[in-house]
C-alpha cells in the first residue's frame, strides 16, 4: 500500500447512525492494492482488493472506485482487536504473504512488493 496522495476525492457523507462497514467508507491514510485469499473453501485463490487502512479499521473493497464513490466496503479488521500480524511462506510466486490475526478470524493477504511506496 502507499500514502494516500493530497488529491481531494469525494466520499460519501457520514450519517448519523453509520454499520462499522459504512464507516470505513471515510478515506483511509494508507492505501493501496492486495491480495486477500477467502476463507471460503468454494473461492480458491486469491481476490485483489483495494485497502484503506484508517485510525482504528482496516477497510477492504474490490476497487479503489468503490470507496471513492462511497460504496460500502466488503469487509473490515478492527485493529484493536488483532493479536498478531504474522509472515506466511507464500504458495504462490511474486506474492509476499502475511496473516493478521484476530480472535475470531485470520486475514491471508499478499502484495506484490515489500516496500510501502
């Protein structure tokens, strides 16, 4: 992921009683494409998503699109509540693989570069 640059993009005004998933619509100060792989066993492989990492959420979208048009985004990692961010010996070539892990779930993700540009 990268800094968000400084170009002003419209997002979708917060309502007074926003679901956590609509509160991720609100730009995030790191951004960028990943890999995430489902945990559903019917979805093999890896989906690309687009990322927006805010103060306390991790949001996660199939486009970059939909969360400056304000869509809902797909899913979300609460930051508080993940007990390890750990790398993961990549199955799939020019991915570099890491797990977040939350009491209820583990997030498999993978970029394709080591840097944060």
């Amino acid at each position: 992921p990268s800094q968000r640059d400084e170009t002003p993009h419209k997002t979708k005004a917060p309502h007074k009683r926003q679901t956590e998933r609509e509160a991720c619509s609100m730009e995030g100060d790191l951004v960028g494409y990943l890999y995430k792989k489902s945990p559903l066993k019917r979805l093999k492989g890896w989906q690309r998503r687009w990322f927006s990492k805010t103060a306390n959420k991790v949001c996660y979208y199939s486009t970059r699109q939909e969360e400056e048009k304000g869509v809902q985004c797909k899913g979300f990692i609460d930051l508080a509540k993940v007990t390890s961010v750990d790398l993961v010996e990549s199955t799939t070539k020019g991915l570099f693989s890491f797990a977040i892990v939350t009491k209820n779930r583990t997030y498999l993700l993978a970029a394709t570069s080591l840097d944060i540009q």
